[in-house]
C-alpha cells in the first residue's frame, strides 16, 4: 500500500506541471519566459543548496584522518619492503 504514495505524488507533479504550463502558455512568450527561467532557475538554486547542506552534514558525521597515524603506518610499510 505505501508504495502507491510515491505514484501518487508523481501523479499530482505532472498534473501541477501541466496546469503551470498551460498558464505559461496564456501569458505570453515574454512574460511566460521570464516566469518559466524564474522556476528553473529557482529549482537549480534550491539543488544547489541541498547538495551543499547534505555536504556539511555528511562532513561533520566522518571522522577526520589522522595525519600523524597514516604517517606512522606508511613508515612501518616502508620499513617492511625495505628490510624484505
């Protein structure tokens, strides 16, 4: 049954898509476009936005390197393939 919810939303989307275009359409080629770039481009600000804030918080969840680690471990590898 909650599958359907997604199909649904998806439904509402291309219905709202449609009704946004046809009133596009009515307001002319100048101000329709104008409109239309305003929601385009408003749409990429907002994906923008998103990937850097799931950026931020993905960063701040992983755990930073520890320089002076990998450098010990890098040490002890070289040691090894030097003295094999």
């Amino acid at each position: 049954m909650s599958n359907w919810s997604g199909y649904l939303y998806l439904l509402l989307a291309i219905v709202l898509a449609m009704i946004l275009g046809f009133i596009l359409m009515m307001l002319g080629p100048l101000v329709g476009g104008i409109v239309a770039f305003g929601v385009v481009a408003g749409c990429l600000f907002r994906g923008v936005y998103l990937l850097h804030d799931m950026h931020r918080r993905i960063s701040r969840i992983t755990p930073k390197p520890d320089r002076a680690k990998e450098a010990y471990q890098n040490y002890i590898k070289e040691r090894e393939n030097a003295s094999s």
